[in-house]
C-alpha cells in the first residue's frame, strides 16, 4: 500500500505539478510506514519511511514538466483540497491505530481492571 501511494504521489505530481500539493502525500506516505511495522521489523520501518523523504528530495532536484498548467487560483484549490484530504486521511490512520492499541491491550487486563475502567 505504501508503495502504491509513492507511485501515485509521484504521477499525480507530474500530472498536476508541484503547485497543486500533491507533494503533501508523502507525509501520510511516511506515517502508514511508521505505524505498519512490528518491533521486530524496526529496520524495515526506518527504510520505508525513510522512502517518502528520499523521493520527496529527488522530485525538489528532479521536477518533470507538469502535463497541464493552472492558474493561481485553481492551484490553491488543488492545494487546500490536499491538505484537507491529508488532514482526513492521518487522522484516520491514528484512529485506527488507537483501535489496534486497544485490542492488543485487552488480552493482558483481568476481568477487576476492566470494570474498574468502565
């Protein structure tokens, strides 16, 4: 998943351009791997989350030419419809993780603990 999402980070980019924020993707890009990985596979974590980062810095050096050009207006459009998309989107993935905490947690607490949260 986190591979498709730098591939179409990247297309969208060259398809929109840079001013249009689809750049912003790679920050949830960078965040589904930081939460995706085991204790164990801490290594594969700072590999992939790394990744974002890496692409993100090659583009900056890199840009291929935009497909269609907007004006400025509409790439502020584009802009703030990314950052709030982003702004859903990792929330969703904290949401989720909360969920995931919650169920590794349940396991380890005795039936008193329970009560006494509720």
């Amino acid at each position: 998943m986190l591979l498709a999402g730098l591939a179409n980070t990247v297309f969208t980019d060259w398809v929109l351009g840079q001013s249009s924020g689809t750049e912003l993707f790679f920050a949830p890009c960078a965040a589904l791997a930081a939460i995706s990985f085991r204790r164990s596979e801490r290594w594969l974590m700072v590999i992939f989350t790394a990744l974002p980062l890496l692409i993100w810095l090659t583009l900056q050096y890199y840009q291929p030419l935009p497909l269609h050009h907007y004006d400025d207006q509409a790439a502020h459009q584009l802009f703030l419809l990314n950052a709030i998309s982003i702004s859903v989107l990792v929330g969703f993935f904290g949401w989720f993780q909360c969920d995931v905490y919650q169920r590794m947690e349940r396991p380890w607490r005795s039936e008193n603990d329970r009560t006494n949260w509720s």
